[in-house]
C-alpha cells in the first residue's frame, strides 16, 4: 500500500467513516477508488477489480458511460440545478416520461435521495388517507431518513432512536400477518421492497405482491413500492412491478436513474396520493430535487435502458448468470445453499452465518467487488450491470467458483 492510499485511509478513518473504514479494511476491502470506467474500478494503487456491487444499482449501465457523460455535459452548456419554485423545460419533460413508463402514475415529484423520496410517499400516504400507521416489511431498507429510517428494519431505525409505534412491521412473504397488521383500517400505507435488497433478494411466494394489492384495496390502505434497486430493467421490464402485473398507488426510483452522475430521484405518485399537489403546490419542495442537468442525465438514462439491444443484453447475461450459478450449486452443494434470482437481482445464501461476508473477501483476492447483505451476513449480494459483456461475465462466474473453494476451506 503507497503512502499516499494510507494517508486516505487515515483520514477517513479519522473524519469520515471510522467503522466502515476498518470493517472493510479487515475484510481486505480497504479500498480508495480511483479510475473508474464500464463494469470495471480501480484502486489508486492500480488494483483492478470488476464491479457487482454497482453502488445498489447506480451503476447499472457501467461507470461513466459516454453516452451519459455525454448527456451531462451538454446540459452545462446551459443548464444548473434551476429553480425548485418554477416548472422547466427539462423537469417537466422527465416527469411526463416518467409518469407514462409508470403504471399507476399521475404525478412525478423529484429529490436527490432515496430515502427523501421514500419519505414523501410516506407523507403523500397519510394526507391522502388521514391515517398515520404504516405497515412494512422486517429486514427492509427504505433509506436514513426520517420516514424511511422508521419504515425500515427496526434494529437500524432503533440505533437513531426512530423506531415508533406508528410503524409496525411483519415479515417479508406472510400475507396473513399483513391482513391482521391491516384489520383495522387505520394504516396509510404498506411500504415494501419489490425484492427486499439488504436482507438478501429473498424470493416471495408467487402472487405475494398482487395479494398485498388486494388486501390493500379491501383495507383503504396505499400501497407504496420501493424500486430503489429493483428497477430501470435489472427484472426485466423497467419495473419490477410490471414483472409481477401490480399497480402500486406510489413508486420510488432512485440510484441508477442517476446514472452514477447526478443525483436524482423520483417518487411516481398515483392519483389520490397525489391530489395534494393540485391544491398546495409547496407541501413539499426539494431544493436540489429534479435538479435539471440531472434530468437531463435521467432521460438519457431512460433512452440508454429502454434500447432494444439494452434489454436484450441484460437478458443474454440473466440466462448466462443464471446456467452459472446452477453449475455452481451443484458443484458446491454444501456451501452454496441458495440462489434466489430475479433477473439481475441475485442473492446467494451460504451454509455458514457469515458466508456472504466470507465471500466478500474471497472474491477481492479474485478480482471482483460484491458484498454480503447487511441485514443478514450468510448472503451474498450480486448484481450484475445491464450491459456486461460475455467476456466479463464468465470472469465473474470464474471469481465466484474460486471464492466458494477459498471461503468453504475457511469456514470449515
């Protein structure tokens, strides 16, 4: 390590991240990015490593993509965040796009974060239906704000002192505790992930969704669809709803419709959880939200996904990771203990407590960046970019048989 690295380190183990900075560096992930381009990062100290972790899908097109670059750049030409109290060209065009790829959608309200935007469906959930108790999903991650944070795994929202009787939580997949949670017809809002991320990527019983939709139209209560990672084609279709045929009353998009570039966020509300915005245009203003070089970079984000030979790249690498990783259960059956995976939304879970973080570190040692599941160790998450190519995605499969040989050997 060059003096230089280790003096970024220090710094940030001082100032920035304390905890994270030596939790990752005694994974052997004591990493300072520097070159960044396509699926692939690099140390500053030249290390290279290929790239499925993608930030939670921001870099779901590849690090600094020419086309987005080249998007941001023309937008500078002309453009600066603009003005949050006066409707634009580039904010009024993202939101109409954004509104008709969206079922369900009426209204679009930006932000910079996912968490913000988690927030306002929240917020948008009790005007609009009077009630102040949300239903979520134990083990789920809406962001570190103030709603989100509450709306999330308790342990997470406990350590900020956020947790509130207003918000109860049930388990991912239980569609009766979700029916009790509702009996009494004073919830808002269910907030759930379309496949919870930091827990794992657990796959639900087929029509889990569709029933969370019934029961909240029996119970008058919205139901609000985190897409944070799920969407803008990593199922399949731009959303993972449409996977599943459910009409959400909100959708939160977020990460990669920012390309990795410029913040930016949308909450897609439907109509009733919208009407607010036709009577009192400032409940809610984001000073940074729909920020317009950043809208300009979303729409070529949208241009980029919706391309036919996009979506047929991403489904060329879903069939490949997907012939892979069986391979890979049956050569390591008693290590890798299961694959769950949507499209490019994969979770493995290992044989062993801490076997997705054991697999972190073996995978470093083989070139690649992925990390385990925060809310549950034993699980790996991969995600692979919409555009890898064959090339790198046989390097991948290659560096996770070599990690399951390396972090079996040392779990047992």
């Amino acid at each position: 390590m060059t003096t230089a690295k280790q003096a970024v380190l220090d710094r940030a183990e001082t100032y920035l991240c304390p905890d994270r900075v030596r939790t990752l560096t005694a994974l052997g992930a004591g990493i300072v990015l520097g070159r960044r381009e396509g699926y692939r990062i690099w140390d500053v100290d030249g290390t290279e490593l290929l790239d499925l972790h993608l930030n939670g899908g921001t870099y779901n097109l590849g690090h600094r993509h020419q086309d987005l670059l080249a998007a941001l750049r023309e937008a500078l030409d002309t453009l600066d965040i603009g003005n949050h109290h006066f409707p634009s060209v580039e904010r009024a065009a993202l939101a109409e796009r954004l509104v008709h790829l969206t079922p369900g959608a009426r209204y679009a309200v930006f932000g910079s974060s996912g968490g913000e935007a988690v927030d306002l469906a929240v917020k948008s959930a009790r005007r609009a239906t009077g009630r102040r108790r949300v239903v979520s999903v134990t083990g789920a991650y809406h962001g570190h704000t103030g709603l989100a944070l509450a709306a999330g795994d308790e342990r997470a929202a406990r350590a900020f002192l956020s947790e509130s009787p207003e918000f109860v939580h049930v388990a991912y997949d239980d569609l009766e505790a979700t029916g009790a949670a509702l009996a009494g017809d004073d919830v808002a809002a269910v907030v759930v992930e379309a496949i919870p991320a930091t827990v794992g990527f657990p796959i639900a019983a087929e029509g889990y969704l569709a029933g969370l939709r019934s029961l909240c139209d029996v119970h008058g209560t919205a139901l609000v669809v985190d897409e944070v990672q799920t969407g803008l084609g990593r199922t399949g279709p731009l959303w993972a709803v449409q996977r599943f045929g459910v009409v959400p009353d909100a959708l939160v998009t977020a990460k990669g419709l920012s390309g990795g570039l410029y913040p930016i966020t949308a909450t897609l509300l439907g109509e009733s959880l919208g009407e607010w915005l036709e009577t009192d245009g400032w409940s809610h203003v984001s000073t940074f939200g729909g920020a317009e070089v950043g809208c300009r970079v979303a729409q070529a984000v949208l241009d980029l996904t919706l391309q036919p030979q996009t979506v047929q790249r991403a489904a060329v690498v879903t069939e490949r990771f997907r012939a892979g990783l069986a391979v890979l259960s049956a050569r390591y059956p008693d290590w890798l203990a299961e694959v769950r995976q949507t499209g490019l939304v994969i979770g493995l879970r290992f044989a062993h407590p801490q076997g997705g973080m054991l697999m972190t570190g073996a995978l470093l040692k083989a070139g690649v960046w992925a990390i385990y599941a925060g809310f549950d160790p034993s699980v790996l998450q991969v995600k692979p970019g919409l555009l890898l190519s064959d090339a790198e995605t046989d390097r991948a499969l290659e560096a996770l048989d070599a990690a399951c040989t390396a972090a079996s050997a040392r779990a047992s």
